[in-house]
C-alpha cells in the first residue's frame, strides 16, 4: 500500500531551493565585503608610504599634495564603500537566515509527518500480528476442544 505524501513537499523543494539561493547570495555578500576591505586596507597602506618629495619646485609640490589629497580621498571612498557592502552582507545573511527558518519549519512539518506513518504502520503491524495470535490461539482452542468431545 502506498503511503499518503506529504501535501507541502512541492512547497518545502521551493523553500529549500530559495534558501540554497540565499546561502549563494550571502556567500558572494561577504566576499564582496572581505574585497573591499581589503582593497580599502591596500589604499591605506599605499597612502601611508606615500611622502612628499624632498626637492622639488612648488608646482611639483602641489602636484604631489594634490595626488596625496586624492589617494587620501580614495582610501575614504574605498572604507566607505567597504562599510556598506559590510552592512549588505548583514542584510543577505539575515535572509539566508530567514528562508532557513521558513525551510526548517516545512522540514518539522514533514518530520512529523513521517513519524506519522511510521507509527501507523506499527499500529497497523501490531493489529496484524494480534490478529495472527488470537486466530491461531482460537483454533488451537477449537481443536482442544473438538478433541476432549470426541474422546
């Protein structure tokens, strides 16, 4: 006999394949926040090193402030940018978190669902085995009986 199917196996598939996608898209979050905190890191080494020259012309040391202010610039954008991917990477983790929860608690449902019919089968085991006990019992007891007649 074929057993009743879980109603919300299309649904749990579903669920299940949403948060495999959402596992994806956390995944691509954080790497793409370690990136820019490390892209960030390297600007603010190279800024760092970076000193003005000792002998030149005021043009030439204006040039030099000048592309000093714009790496100091770049180095803020690049922090910047590595704190919102940050915050976005929390944001696509939470709903990772989210669709496993909502996966999880479709995977109970079947849980539940399966003990189900495994206790019913043992019920209905235990009724057929009963049944195989008290009949041979009740025939053996007729035999006994039709024989102290016959006697």
């Amino acid at each position: 006999m074929r057993q009743p199917a879980f109603r919300l196996e299309p649904v749990l598939r579903v669920r299940r394949n949403e948060e495999r996608a959402a596992a994806l898209a956390a995944a691509a979050a954080a790497r793409d926040a370690a990136e820019a905190h490390a892209r960030a890191e390297r600007d603010a080494e190279a800024l760092a090193v970076r000193r003005p020259p000792t002998s030149a012309t005021g043009a030439g040391f204006v040039a030099a402030m000048v592309a000093s202010a714009a790496a100091a610039a770049d180095v803020s954008a690049a922090r910047a940018l590595a704190v919102a991917r940050t915050e976005q990477a929390d944001l696509v983790r939470e709903r990772w978190t989210e669709a496993a929860q909502r996966t999880k608690g479709l995977e109970r449902l079947r849980e539940r669902h399966l003990a189900d019919l495994r206790r019913a089968a043992d019920v209905a085991e235990t009724r057929v085995v009963d049944d195989l006990v008290t009949r041979q019992h009740g025939a053996a007891r007729r035999r006994e009986e039709e024989g102290t007649w016959t006697d």
